[in-house]
C-alpha cells in the first residue's frame, strides 16, 4: 500500500515543479466543463439552426410584404385617383348637360331654371355661370350670392372661356375662396359653335369625402394635392383649409417629376416622410386630366407591423426553443456526463489507492464497457500489489538477512583490523563463523608447511575433551578432510558423518556428538594457511548462501592470517634496523671526532704559520699555505656537513629553541658574506620587513639555513644580484634569497633538495659544495616545523624561500 | 439547482409573454362643457346627442373616459353670463360653445379651449382675427356668410313674387351687431329687387306677437335672421306669420318644420358633428392654432306646403324642384 503513493511522489519529484499540479487541483479547473460544453454545442446548434431559418424568412418576409403593401397601395392610390376622376367626371357630365341646348334654342329662363336644377342636383357646385357663344355671362346662380340672370359681363378674354371653347373641357387650378376653400373651375363648352360656355366653380370640400372614405389600413390616408404640390383634400379637412403646400416632401416631387416626365411614378420612392415627418409607406396615382395626384400613405409602423409581429414571434420562438433545447441538452449532458464523472470519481478513488471500490455503470453502452474495464484493472492491480507485498516481505527478510551477514563480516573485519594477535583474530573469526552459519561449533586450523600438520589454532563451541583428542591427533595434508580441501580448493560438505567412513579425526567429532560439518579452505593464491570448519549437530547441508558466507570469513582469515604474520616480522625487522641505526651514528659520531681532530690540527698550524708565528712566512709558501687553509676548512666543513646529516638522520638532531631576532640572523649572515658577493662583483642587499616579531627557534641552526642559501646564491650567480628578504606572516617568518643566476629546471628543483644533490654534477666541481647544504637546511627547517621552497626560471634567476613559525614549538624540536 | 432555476426562467418568460401586451396609458376622464344656447327641446337634444354620437364613434365614452356638462340658456340672454361662469368654474378641458352670445359669454376665459359652433362672425364677435391660424382659445363653425341675406330675399322673392316690403325680424338684444353682418346683401337686394326693408326687432313673445302684427301688411314678406330668440320662439312665429298671411323665410329647417314657410340655410346639427370632430383633436392634444374656422358648404332649401296653401300661394314647380325637403 505505501508503494503506492511513494511511486507517484517520485514521479512528481522527477518532473519540472512548477507543472506539476494535483489531479485534484485539475479537476477543480475541469468539473462540469463537459457538460457544459455538451448544453452549450445543443443550444448552440438549435440557436444557429433557428436564427438561419428565422432571419432567412424574415428576410423574404419583409421584401414581399413591402412589396405587397405597396402594390395595395398603389392600387389604392389609383382607386382614389379612379373615384376622384370620377366625381370630376360626374361634374362634367352633369355640366355636359347644361351645354347640349344650343344657346339660340333656349330661353334665358329655362336656363336659369336648368342651372337651379343643377345647384341641386350637384351639391359641390357652389356657383354656375354660362356664357353665351360671344364670351358674355349670362347666367350665374349661386347658393349664397344673389342670382344674376342676364348681366353680359364679358369674360371672352378669360382663359376659362377661350380653353373650354379650344379644348371643350376647362380645368382651372385650385384657388382658395376666403383664404380657406379650395375650388377649382370646372368650365365645359358644347360641341358645336353655336354653344356657350358652362362654368362651375366646385367646392372641393366634397372631394373630401371621397378621400376621407379611403381606407388605408387602420392609420393610413390618402391625400390629393394640385399641380403645385398644395394639397386640396385630406381627411382632415383642417388642413387643406390651412392651404399648405406640400411641394417639397420629397414623395410629392418625385411624383411631379414622374408627371412631367410622363414616366411612370419612381418606385424606389416608397419609404419618405409625409407631413407630420413621421415616417410613412406611400404610393401615389394621377388625375391626368386634372393633373392632381393622389397620395395614399400608410404609417412605416403599421405597414411593418405584421413584419414586426413576425419577428416577434420568430424571437419567441426562437427563446421557447432555445430554452427547450437548453433543457434537451441539459438532459443529454446529465445523461452523458454522469456515467463519466462516475468514470472519473472511479478511477480518482483508484489512483489514490482504493482498490476495493467498483464502478458502477449501468448505462449498457461504451461507458459501461469502459467502467468494467476500470474494474478490471483495480481487481488486477489488487492482485499485483499483493504480489508485490509478498515479493517484498521475502526481499527484506533476506535483505535482512543479508544485513546480518554482512554486519557479522563487518564485526569480523573489526575484529581483524583491531587485534594483530593472530589468536585473538582468529578466535573471532571461528566464533562469528559458527554465529553466522547457525551452526554449534568451529575450529580454524593452520598448516604448518615444513611439518605438513595442520594444527588446530582456534575453535568456538568445542567441548574441551574434544579439543584435547584433536590435539592429540597428527593431522596431515592427506587422509582427511582438511587435505581435501586443500587440494580441492573448495568447501567440503559432509551431510551426516554417520553414514561415511570416519577418519579418526571425524571418530572425534561424531563422538562430541557433531553430525554434519564443512570445511573451507584458507588459501592463498601459492600456498595452503589452513581450513575453517564449522559444524553441526543436525545432519543436513548447509545452504549455498551460508557456505559462500563462510568462504568470504575463510578469505578474511587468509588476510587475518597474512597480515599478523607480515607484523611480526615488521616488527622484527623494525627492531633490526633501530639496532642498526644506532650503530651507525655512533660509529659517525667517533668517526667525525677522530677524523676533527687532525684536521684541526692542521686548520691551527697552517693558521698559525701563516700568522707568522714560526717566522716570516715568504709569499710562495704564503699562497699555498693559504690553498691548503681553504681546502682544510673545505674538508672541516664537509665533515661537519656529514656529521650533522648523520645526525639528523639519527634521529639525533636536537634544536635548541630560545628567542631570537631575525633581524639579526639576517645581517650577521649578510655580514658574513658580504665580502664574497663583493668578490664576484654581485650587488648584495637586504630587505628585511620592520617590526619583525622576536621569534622563538634554534637561532644557530636558522642562521646555518640562511647562510647555506646565501652562499649557493652568491656562489651560483656570477653575474647580478643577490637578495634576501625576511618578513612575518600569520605567525609565520618568511625568508627568501632570490638571485639573478641561471636559474634551476624545474624537473631538477625537487632533485637539488636530495643529499648529494647539485643540479648538474659538472658544475658542482667548478662550484664546490658537498651538495648536502639543501638538504641539511631542508631537515633544519622542517624540524623547526616550516618548509623550505624554489621558485626559478631559467635564464632568469632563482628564489629559495623557506617559512618557519615564529614560535616553534617545543614537540617539533624534538628527534624527528 | 441552476438548472431547474433556469428552467423556472424560461417557462415564466414563455407564460409572461402574452401579456406583456401594449398596454394602453389608461387616460384619466375628460371633461367637456356643453352651453347651448338653445332649449333642451328637441332641437336641442337632437343636436347634442349628435355631437355625443360623433364623439362616441370617435372612441369618447360618455363615463368611461369622458364626462359631460351641459348647460342650456333656454335662449335667455340674461342667464349666459351666470351660466358660462358656472361651467367655467369647473374646469373642464373643453368646452362647446352654441351660438354667438354663448361664445362671447366666455370671451374671458382664456385657459380653455373652446369650440363655437352655429357663430355668425367670429371676427366681429371678438372670438378671434384669423380664421385660418386662430391665434386665441376660439376656434369652430360658423353658419352664414354674409351674402346669404340676399340669397334670402331672392328666394323670398321667388316664393311670394309680390313683396314690395321685406320685414327683418331679430333681437337686438342678443346679438346686437348681427343684423349689421347681413344688412349690405340685403339692402343690395332689397334694391335690386325693388324691395323695401323694415326692421322688426324683438325679444319676448308679446312683442313677436306685436311686431307680426304690425307688419300684417299685404306685399310684405319676412325675413327671420337665425338667432335664439327666434329659435326659441319659432312656434310662436311661425303660427304669427300664418295668422298674419305673412310668408316668410327662416334659416333653419325647424322653422319649417315648426309651420314656416320655407327655410334657406344649413343643417346646424352637422355643425355639431363637426364641433365633435374638432374637440376630439383638442383633447387629443391639437393646438387651436392647428383647427381653422370652417364655413357652411351645404345648404337646404326646405318648402312646407301645407304653410304655403295656407298663405295662398302658388310655388311653382320648378321652384319645388329644387327644394331639397318639401314638407306637406
């Protein structure tokens, strides 16, 4: 159950961190998006499916109902124009009549009769004149002025007589009577010569009527207006008596325009504004004759209103039906969705570990194929997992085992590595061995290889009679199992000794009550050490894995062995050479004595010659004496040389630490050479740093080092400079002799600090030196607990430097 | 949850939608003053339950959002004033004004509009300047143009060829400028016809009686100028003028049908139809400045017989031809 958690931990440790986010965190992004998105695509698609239909016929819709609105208005602006002609027709014939009697035929009288008859018989005629052939009024009855009968005004001039005697019909334009009244002048002509000249002022107040009667939709009306574009009738009678002039409505000018044209009334003139401004469907027809036309116009609003209905109920519709596939789709999501969330919820349970849960689909489709799947695969991973849980219940336990083992080894080892007692080392080994093996007892034996025996060296677990028989025992190579081994070279098992023929050694242990044992050999690659047995009282054979253990304790034996026996005689040999050494310093110590003594005997004589003690020394004598000085102090200071390193190799080097200054070691050593560097003609100078600290050391012998330096520097530079320089450094002084020499390789510069070492052989005969300085001032100085160092180049120069504590302590002064 | 509100919505929205009708603005009830000046007789009534219909069959339904006040002069001059206050004092949105001494009654008022109908001359009377543009709370219908006295005597002349003498009758007292309005067509015919005029002014029956009366004379003929007292007392007249052998000529075909001889005029309860055209524009928000006097177009010519027979006379009968209602 914990590998569980712990797999999906390592595969989130191994990815990237920041897109690593729970599967929790990513449902919350992801809950009820599918069903969302399956409502939305449903509605989404009726929405289109329905807006397409709905705006396609709504489109046509309103086409062809403005086309039809104005075809019927159209037609009604012709029936209007029809009846209007009509009346004005009616007018005429009734004038007609008046005009059939030639003027001779008839009596003023019966005019004037006729022309009552008419006032009454043609209420829109407020006023009749006729006028006889010559242009003279005759007649004229009205209905609220006085009657003149006779008169003989002369109107021949007027236009109305001269028109309607040309063209037998006359149409006078509108005029408005008191401002107000429209009237238009009707004068009709007879057809022969003789005839007079009817005229009738009509009122168009009664052409009101017939417009006021013309049903246009509920809101609709039609209009008349003269050539001018006033307007002469109108449902509203008001406003023709207002006498307004409609001429600039753009509807009425394009209606002029089409008249004069004589082209046929503009369609695309259907949508203007009427008199009010409100926007109005309108469609016009003419009166050729009197050439008025009629407008018959219908509110924008009611001429759309069914288109408006339409969209309406198309809107309605369309939210009806999008609410109903809202709903349908709302269903089939839930449907879809809920088998897959339980999917989800299922298969969330089962990654965070629940096996035993199942999902339960009932769907009979996919999804349900997809659930017993699912249920599948946590059945089998249940399975899988106790699987694996046995798996690694075995594992550990023998991991545990091994654990064991190899803490058993390590103890071992310890043992081993602790003791170099080879009997303390293998008494371990025996008594692990038997530990580890679950076995009831062990011995190691040892060959011994000038005897051939093997002899019984460790035992764990053994009754002491049992050791004593053993002992008792001679165990040769041959004739036992030991032998076996050993020629083998591999572990001997017996299984039970009571089924083999024992050897007496095996008389032994059956006796001591063992039944089973193995032998390991201890071997080394060459030779035979000797064997490890351990044993048992339960017959049987030791497993593999125990027998491979105990070959690891045989190897570990071998090496216990070995290396206390290579101890031995290290120690022997260690105790050997100290002997050694200490002979031979003290034969260099009287060495150096006896071969001192001479030399300064004769260090003193030739000093003392020369000091012309024994009279005047001539200068023949004087020169070589001086040769055989220096090659004197030569020799004195080779054999000092050789006694110190003797020393120093001893053991015998002591420092004597006591305070100093530095400063003065410094120029003590440059004072003493001083002189040689002028020789060579070397420039010669000191750099040492101010307020050196008083250091705590073997004044002597660091003056030694500094002198060994500076006087290789000095020797070895034949051309430049020679310095040297001294300061402190964290507790540490640093002095360093640099020159302008030729400098040393760098493969040489370890080398030049070996005994009897000079970079080249060659020049050490030109140069002198016993070539132990370095190496004397590289024992000194790390005796006081420094360290001594080259930098050079060649060509160039070099730099021997070398650090010693200020306070050296006590302990680094001691036998090195 | 979200969904079952969202269906909750939908199916609300879906029932509501019919009745997120078009409501109407529900008007508040208007009220229109009636001062006629007339009798609530016949006459009266009739013209007023016509000026009601029209207003009925333009959408005003007398209770349900329009209110009547009707107050009748009975032709007294002497009760306009107190009654014209009265009906200006309630404040009614509009008020119809029947005749001339009616009208000028509420010359004061100013707030209210007011639509006149059966006026001789609303310039003269002070109602307002323009007729087509009426720059002041007046506006209506007038009756008879001025020419229409000598159209009388014509047709006088035609019924009773032998008048030498025509009688004017009138009160004074009502509209004291009013025989002026006629008096240049009939003094232009008196004198194209030979005729002599007399003025025969009253007021109160005794004097209809007297007047009458006095003017029983033969070759005299009548003129009855249209105005209330006349109206008021048509009865009266007419049996007078019977009595007295006097043919006379009225404005308004109750005259004749109350025993006169024949009337020349025009149907005054189409004046009051159109009045009702004209208050439906007002309370409908039209400016009185936007509703232009209007003028009689129609006339009727009305001939009673039996009046005729009694007064001896011969109508010929192309003269009866034109009458456009022969009463008998």
């Amino acid at each position: 159950m914990t590998a569980w958690p712990t797999m999906r931990g390592a595969a989130a440790a191994w990815a990237p961190l920041r897109l690593v986010r729970s599967a929790r965190e990513r449902l919350r992004d992801f809950r009820g998006r599918l069903f969302i998105k399956y409502v939305t695509l449903f509605v989404a698609v009726v929405c289109v499916a329905l807006l397409a239909n709905g705006a396609f016929e709504i489109w046509f819709f309103y086409h062809e109902h403005k086309a039809s609105q104005v075809r019927i208005q159209s037609e009604q602006a012709e029936a209007a124009a029809d009846k209007i002609g009509q009346f004005v027709k009616e007018i005429e014939a009734q004038l007609g009549w008046t005009t059939q009697l030639p003027w001779s035929a008839s009596t003023l009288d019966q005019r004037r009769v006729d022309a009552l008859r008419l006032l009454r018989q043609v209420p829109a005629i407020t006023e009749f004149s006729q006028l006889d052939p010559s242009g003279r009024q005759q007649i004229q009855v009205s209905r609220t002025a006085l009657n003149v009968i006779g008169g003989g005004a002369d109107l021949s001039k007027e236009p109305t007589f001269i028109e309607a005697k040309a063209h037998k019909v006359y149409y006078g334009p509108v005029y408005f009577r008191r401002n107000s009244e429209p009237y238009v002048t009707i004068a009709m002509a007879g057809v022969r010569r003789d005839d007079g000249v009817s005229i009738a002022e009509v009122n168009l107040r009664f052409i009101w009527d017939v417009v006021s009667q013309i049903r246009v939709g509920e809101r609709g009306q039609a209009y008349v207006v003269d050539a001018m574009g006033r307007l002469i009738a109108h449902p509203d009678l008001s406003l023709v008596l207002r006498n307004i002039d409609l001429s600039s409505l753009a509807q009425v000018k394009a209606a002029r325009t089409a008249a004069m044209t004589g082209a046929p009334p503009p369609e695309h003139e259907q949508v203007a504004q009427n008199l009010e401004g409100s926007r109005v469907l309108t469609a016009s027809a003419r009166i050729p004759s009197l050439d008025w036309t009629v407008f018959v116009e219908l509110p924008i609003e009611e001429a759309y209103a069914p288109l408006y209905a339409e969209l309406k109920r198309t809107a309605f519709v369309l939210l009806v039906a999008l609410g109903l596939a809202a709903l349908a789709g709302m269903l089939l999501a839930h449907k879809m969705v809920v088998p897959i969330q339980a999917l989800r919820a299922g298969a969330a349970r089962i990654g965070s570990g629940d096996l035993d849960q199942r999902i339960t689909i009932d769907t009979g489709d996919e999804l349900e194929a997809l659930a017993d799947q699912f249920n599948d695969m946590a059945g089998r991973l249940r399975e899988s997992y106790a699987n694996l849980e046995k798996k690694v219940e075995i594992r550990t336990h023998e991991l545990a085992q091994s654990v064991e083992e190899l803490q058993a080894l390590g103890e071992v080892s310890q043992a081993v590595n602790s003791s170099l007692d080879i009997q303390t080392v293998l008494s371990t080994i025996v008594a692990k061995a038997v530990q580890i093996s679950d076995t009831d007892g062990g011995a190691i034996y040892v060959y011994d290889e000038p005897t051939g025996e093997f002899r019984l060296s460790a035992t764990h677990g053994m009754p002491a009679t049992l050791i004593a028989d053993i002992k008792r025992i001679r165990l040769f190579a041959d004739g036992n199992l030991l032998g076996r081994t050993m020629l083998e070279r591999r572990p001997v098992q017996i299984a039970d000794l009571r089924e083999v023929n024992r050897t007496p050694l095996q008389e032994a242990i059956t006796r001591a009550g063992y039944r089973a044992l193995i032998a390991i050999p201890l071997l080394r690659p060459d030779q035979v050490v000797g064997s490890l047995i351990v044993r048992r009282k339960q017959p049987g054979l030791l497993p593999q894995s125990t027998v491979d253990l105990l070959q690891t304790f045989g190897t570990q034996s071998v090496l216990a062995i070995q290396n206390a026996r290579l101890f031995h005689e290290i120690e022997e040999k260690g105790r050997q050479l100290e002997l050694e050494s200490r002979h031979k310093s003290q034969f260099l110590a009287n060495m150096s004595h006896e071969l001192r003594t001479p030399l300064n005997a004769i260090l003193g004589y030739t000093e003392l010659i020369l000091d012309n003690i024994y009279g005047e020394t001539q200068q023949k004598m004087r020169s070589v004496l001086e040769r055989v000085q220096i090659n004197g102090r030569h020799l004195l200071g080779l054999i000092n040389d050789v006694l110190d390193l003797s020393k120093i190799e001893a053991g015998q080097l002591k420092l004597s630490l006591a305070d100093y200054s530095l400063e003065e070691v410094v120029r003590t050593v440059f004072t003493g050479v001083e002189a040689l560097a002028a020789s060579k003609g070397l420039a010669f100078k000191t750099d040492i740093s101010p307020n050196l600290p008083r250091g705590h050391g073997d004044e002597r012998r660091i003056a030694q080092v500094l002198l060994n330096l500076t006087g290789n520097a000095i020797k070895f530079t034949d051309l430049g400079e020679v310095t040297i320089n001294a300061s402190a450094h964290n507790g540490s002084f640093t002095v360093a002799v640099s020159d302008t020499g030729p400098g040393i390789e760098e493969a040489d510069q370890a080398r030049i600090f070996g005994e009897f070492q000079q970079v080249d052989a060659s020049s050490t005969r030109a140069k002198g030196g016993s070539g132990l300085g370095l190496s004397i001032a590289k024992r000194i100085v790390e005796l006081h607990g420094g360290r001594i160092w080259v930098e050079s180049k060649p060509g160039v120069g070099s730099t021997f430097s070398f650090s010693v504590p200020v306070k050296v302590a006590e302990e680094a002064g001691a036998a090195a | 949850m979200r969904r079952r509100d969202v269906i909750t919505l939908l199916a609300g929205g879906a029932l509501a939608w019919p009745f997120v009708a078009h409501t109407q603005p529900t008007d508040r009830v208007r009220r229109v003053g009636l001062l006629i000046g007339m009798a609530d007789d016949r006459e009266g009534l009739l013209r007023v339950a016509a000026f009601k219909h029209r207003l009925r069959e333009l959408g005003w339904i007398e209770g349900k959002n329009i209110q009547f006040e009707v107050r009748w002069t009975g032709g007294d001059g002497g009760r306009v004033r107190a009654l014209a206050d009265e009906l200006t004092a309630m404040g009614p949105d509009v008020i119809l004004a029947a005749s001339t001494p009616v009208a000028m009654a509420l010359r004061n008022t100013r707030s209210i509009p007011i639509v006149f109908a059966v006026v001789t001359d609303p310039i003269n009377a002070g109602l307002l300047a323009n007729p087509n543009r009426p720059e002041g709370n007046f506006t209506g219908f007038t009756n008879f143009e001025p020419s229409i006295g000598g159209k009388w005597l014509e047709i006088l002349k035609e019924l009773a060829p032998s008048i030498t003498r025509l009688a004017i009758v009138f009160d004074p007292a009502n509209r004291p400028d009013l025989s002026p309005h006629y008096r240049p067509s009939l003094e232009a015919a008196a004198r194209k016809f030979g005729v002599t005029l007399i003025d025969a002014p009253v007021h109160t029956p005794a004097e209809i009686e007297r007047a009458v009366a006095h003017l029983a004379q033969p070759s005299t003929g009548v003129i009855v100028l249209p105005d209330s007292t006349t109206a008021q007392h048509r009865e009266l007249l007419a049996a007078s003028m019977a009595e007295h052998h006097l043919p006379a000529i009225y404005p308004y075909n109750y005259f004749a049908r109350s025993g006169g001889l024949a009337s020349y005029g025009i149907d005054t309860v189409e004046l009051f139809r159109r009045s009702a055209v004209y208050v439906d524009r007002i309370l409908n928000g039209w400016k009185i400045a936007d509703l232009p006097v209007q003028m009689p177009t129609k006339f009727e010519f009305v001939v009673n017989l039996k009046a005729a027979k009694a007064l001896e006379l011969d109508i010929p009968p192309s003269l009866l031809a034109r009458a456009d209602e022969v009463i008998e």
